[in-house]
C-alpha cells in the first residue's frame, strides 16, 4: 500500500483533525480499501484540497488505485478552477460537498464521505503510464503549469526525509501548511510512512484555537515556511509555553540569517531541534537539510542532501564546480525528481523529462566541509548602470537593517521597493543606495498596506508591480 501504511500497527492513531475526525491506521487502511474501489484507474482528479480527514480520504484512495491527483486548493478561484478544468479535463473532482457546485453543474456525484463528495464528468483521456501526481508550481496562482510526479518519487522522498530528520511513529506532528502544497504534503507523507500520528489543522497561526490545538494535542513538530516563522516572531512564539514541541523544521523559501539565528539559538537555549533545508515542487519537496547541532554555528545553510541524493553546483557553462566558496547554479540529483511540467491534458503523456537531475535556478556555494548556502536566484538580479544587483539581497539588507517587512522587483532601468512601513521611506532609500553604491533615483520606494503573497506564503511579485504599476 502507499507509504507502507499497512505496515503499520492497526491500533496506532494515524490523522486527527479540527473538526473532530479521527482514524487509527487499521481504520485508515480499510478506509483506503473501500474508498479506492470508486477511483478509477489512469484517470484525472481534480482534488480540492483541505486539511482535513475528508481531503486525506480522497488523495490516498486515489493514489492506493492508481488514479492521479491534481492537488489544488479547495479555496481556488473560480475563474482558474474554471480555465485548469478546460485545459485539463478531469475525469473527477474530490471536492468538499459545500463546494460541489463549484466545479461545475451536472456532474454525478458517486460517493461521499467525511464532507467531501466525488464528482464524474465524463472526460477520459490518457495518461504517461508513469504518472502519480501533478501539483501546481510554487507561486504559480493564475497559471496552468503542473509538475508531473512520477510513481516512486513520493514513497522516495517519504523514506529519506524520514530517515534524514530521524522521525519515527513517535511523533505527533501538527500540520497547517496545506496539502496542495508540496511542503504541506511532504509533512503528512513523511510522517505516515513513519507510522507517526499526523494532526491536520485549518487553524491559522494568528489564531489562539492553532495554538491550544498544539497544546491540547501535545503536538511534537512543526514546519513553517519562513512566512510561518515571521508571523511567530510577532507573537514571541518563544515566550509560549510549549513543553512538547520539540522541532522546528523550515522550508518553502530561504530565512533571513536574523530569523536563522533567532531560530536555531531558541532551539539550543530551549532543548529543541530546529532543522533548516531546501525544498522544491520539483523534487518532491525536500531535497537537503541541515543537522540541528550545526544550526548555531552554520547561519543559512541548507547543509547537505537527503539520503540517495546529491547536491551539487554548476557554472555558466555547465561544468561542475569543485572549490569551495565558488558560487553556481545548485542542482539535485535523486529519485525524489519528477518527470518535468505540463501545460495542457496533452503533455500528461510526456515521458520523464527531468531523468533524476534537476537544475534549481538558485545560486550556491558550498564550504570547505561541504555544507551547503543558497545565495540568491539567477533569475532575480537588475543590471543597474551595468552593475549585477540581487533582488533577494537587497531584500535581506532591507530587513535585517529596518526589521520590516519589504519585496523588491524592477527592470534594468530601476529597482521597485515595496515597504510596508511609510515612515521608513526616506531611511530605506538612503541605506540601498549607499548598500550598492549606485544613485538614488535607481529605485522607487512604494508605501503599500501589504505584501502580497500566495497560499505558500511566497511574494507574487508580478502582483506587486502590476498594483502598482505608475
């Protein structure tokens, strides 16, 4: 069975979320058994995703059939649910039975249970035969490209992860990230196949009921996108009194150092473990971390690859970089890479495109023992009078110097800085054009009520700009 879930003892509790569902592995087992016999095989599902026993039935009953999930947020818009259906032409939806109507009318509704409720259309079409899963790329709201799973590569990453942050059916993980997103997914996948029981939870963490939901269930581990551990640091988070939260793990996007720092001192101060990594949609989620008693001393390393995995760098022209301290493109080599991307039903019948080797697009260096630190995007970099100028960098200056929420973005005539706080304007513009040494009216300081970002907890800063656009 996926991730081995059989295995596992039938007594053991597996999933527990807010709204009061419950199931042991045993349970779980045979819910998997009899759900599965109405996912039929090969086929397209669209599933709208909650954090909830009903959206958990429907993802590991399709994947126990050998159906394929489009993971998506139940809270998608409906004019791009609408746009993915046309495109893609699922055969099914997995929706919330509230939502049922959402996805479109006249569709026969041929099973329910735990509030959602699966919709036939009447679409067929075929399927690599190695197609698992498709899961949107990060950031990418508005837009029809899917990476394509292929089988394996979920139990891979399952196993090693397990293996690399030494989880085991101990654990009582809580999990607010979503499952459509593959850092969400990752957490819940991780954690069954360790045989751990995983706590679901639609509770934001600005909430008081997210944080009572943690104590009353004595919940061991957390992962949070560094969107996450900004919204702790506003509640001192480290002041809470949480005596069995014993892990903080981060993904989703690369911590300011001041936030590293804060996080991995906590954690040394407190008897915790706080593991740092790097995940992408691409490689199934997580591909490196950083063991915890090196957090301290190494501020902003990913540290190394996962077990059956390889990091490595690569220079302008491809050639792999073997010095220490020299910065390339970071690349991953595993059976955790997917199959490539897909922008229309047709491309569903792909073969694997990636072959185990993925190029990030982020730029690295490792130190002389080997331990790795992303550094910036390839793709997010201005020339400015000719100057190479960082987007990402200018961003962690910003908000390390001011402690302020900040995104930039811009063209090779002039870089967007967009603040949250306006009584910073004046000091921030002074500060960046001394930082790179280039003139003020390079840049363009704009006083917005917010950054935008995405159910990830990434900026869109293509957003950003076309709100702001003069």
């Amino acid at each position: 069975m996926f991730l081995d879930i059989d295995k596992r003892r039938t007594e053991s509790p597996a999933l527990t979320d807010n709204e009061g569902n419950s199931l042991t592995y045993g349970e779980l087992v045979n819910l998997i058994r009899s759900a599965g016999k109405y996912f039929e095989p090969r086929t397209l599902i669209f599933q709208l995703c909650e954090n909830n026993v009903g959206s958990m039935t429907g993802y590991l009953a399709a994947m126990e059939s050998g159906a394929v999930p489009v993971m998506l947020s139940a809270k998608t818009d409906k004019k791009l649910l609408s746009d993915l259906t046309d495109i893609y032409e699922p055969a099914y939806f997995w929706t919330p039975a509230d939502k049922a109507e959402e996805p479109g009318t006249g569709y026969e509704k041929i099973y329910e249970k735990y509030g959602y409720v699966l919709l036939r259309t009447g679409n067929r079409h075929p399927l690599n035969e190695e197609l698992e899963l498709c899961m949107t790329t990060s950031g990418s709201t508005g837009s029809p490209k899917l990476v394509r799973y292929k089988k394996g590569n979920l139990y891979a990453n399952a196993r090693n992860v397990a293996k690399a942050f030494g989880w085991t059916e101990a654990e009582r993980p809580v999990c607010d990230l979503g499952m459509q997103y593959t850092m969400g997914l990752n957490v819940i996948n991780t954690h069954l196949y360790a045989g751990a029981h995983v706590f679901l939870t639609s509770y934001n963490l600005f909430s008081g009921d997210f944080w009572d939901y943690i104590r009353k269930n004595k919940c061991t581990n957390f992962t949070g996108v560094p969107f996450s551990y900004d919204i702790m640091a506003r509640l001192h988070f480290e002041r809470m009194d949480l005596p069995f939260l014993t892990t903080l793990s981060q993904g989703g996007g690369k911590l300011t150092d001041a936030r590293f720092i804060q996080l991995a001192e906590y954690a040394a101060k407190n008897g915790k473990s706080f593991f740092a990594d790097s995940a992408t949609t691409e490689t199934s989620a997580r591909m490196a971390c950083l063991p915890p008693e090196l957090a301290v001393k190494k501020t902003g390393s990913i540290g190394r690859a996962i077990p059956e995995g390889e990091l490595f760098l690569v220079d302008d022209e491809g050639n792999r970089i073997t010095e220490p301290d020299t910065e390339g493109e970071l690349c991953y080599k595993g059976p955790n890479v997917t199959m490539g991307y897909a922008l229309c039903k047709e491309d569903l019948l792909k073969g694997d495109e990636f072959k185990g080797e993925y190029h990030t697009g982020d730029l690295a260096r490792f130190d002389a023992d080997g331990d790795y630190y992303i550094t910036g995007r390839r793709s997010r970099f201005l020339k400015l009078l000719s100057y190479r100028v960082s987007l990402d960098r200018c961003e962690q200056l910003i908000s390390q110097e001011f402690g302020i929420e900040c995104a930039c973005s811009g063209n090779d005539n002039r870089m967007n800085i967009y603040l949250t706080d306006k009584d910073k304007k004046d000091e921030v513009l002074s500060f960046i054009s001394k930082k790179t040494g280039l003139y003020e009216r390079l840049f363009k300081i704009y006083n917005v009520p917010r950054i935008i970002r995405n159910d990830s907890g990434k900026i869109m800063y293509s957003r950003m700009d076309a709100e702001n656009a003069d």
